[in-house]
C-alpha cells in the first residue's frame, strides 16, 4: 500500500479487506506497528485487490506481503465473521466519494510457533509476539481486539 492519491492506474480502494489474527498453537499474536501511525500496533489487514479476490487469497497476499510469512506452510482459516465499520477519517481519500464504509473479513493463521517475519519497511517498522490477552489490549483497532480475543473459540488449543 502506498499513500499516493488513486490514479486510472492504481484506482480507489475496494471497501472490502481482510484482517488476519496470526498466532502460535499457544496463543502468541504477532502484532505489527504501522509505518504511517508509530504507536499504532495491529494484525495483517490489507483491501482485495479485486472485486472478485477471495478473502483467503486476499489474507494470504497481505501476510506475505506485510511479514514475509508464507500461508500456504501454515494452517489458514476463515473464520466466517466480519466487521463492518466506518473508515478512518484520515484514510477516506483511499476510497471513491461516498465510501465511508469498509467489511473486514476475518482469518486466522496459525503457525504452530513463532516464525521469523520479515516486515515491509514501507508499512511497518516493529513486530512482536504477545499473549493473546496482551496482544488485543494493544491494539489501535477495536475490531481487531475482539477478532483476538475470539482466538480461544476460533483456534482452540489442541
């Protein structure tokens, strides 16, 4: 993702985009931190590239993408809920006139165990991996706590 206004190359931004809750098989949540935002810790999220882009190809892009992590080594599963929101104010010029609403579809990859990650310097500048509890109480993003704090329902330990 970059910050440049949309052009008839790179158009608006789909309203629709994933959120991807990594984990180990014992709940430790990679958490990344926003390039754009110091202080602004989250999971993978990213926007379809399409508008016929599956939301598990979209996670799977994105996490690569972000963390250098491949998902198809790893346990990749949708897990059939999304939040609807409102865009942040400061991101809204990504999106047509208009668009003031995004649906985030949320997964779940699970690693087994801490993996090493390779950050995009352009997006992100820190990671770390934190209990699941520690991990929601330091996200920016409300929906992305609750997607995490659903990671004993979603992911249970085996």
């Amino acid at each position: 993702m970059t910050d440049a206004a949309p052009t008839p190359s790179r158009p608006y931004k789909i309203p629709r985009s994933v959120l991807v809750v990594i984990h180990t098989a014992d709940w430790h949540v990679l958490l990344i931190e926003r390039a754009d935002h110091p202080g602004y810790w989250q999971s993978v999220t990213g926007s379809l590239d399409r508008e016929d882009e599956a939301p598990s190809d979209a996670a799977a892009r994105e996490v690569f993408e972000e963390t250098g992590i491949d998902a198809s080594l790893h346990r990749l599963v949708d897990w059939r809920c999304s939040n609807v929101y409102d865009i942040y104010p400061e991101w809204l010029w990504r999106y047509a006139p208009g668009v003031s609403r995004n649906t985030e579809h949320v997964l779940g990859l699970d690693t087994g165990g801490i993996v090493p990650v390779r950050l995009s310097p352009r997006e992100h500048i820190s990671f770390q991996w934190l209990p699941w509890r520690e991990a929601a109480q330091r996200c920016f993003s409300p929906s992305n706590a609750e997607a995490i704090l659903k990671l004993p329902e979603k992911s249970p330990r085996g």
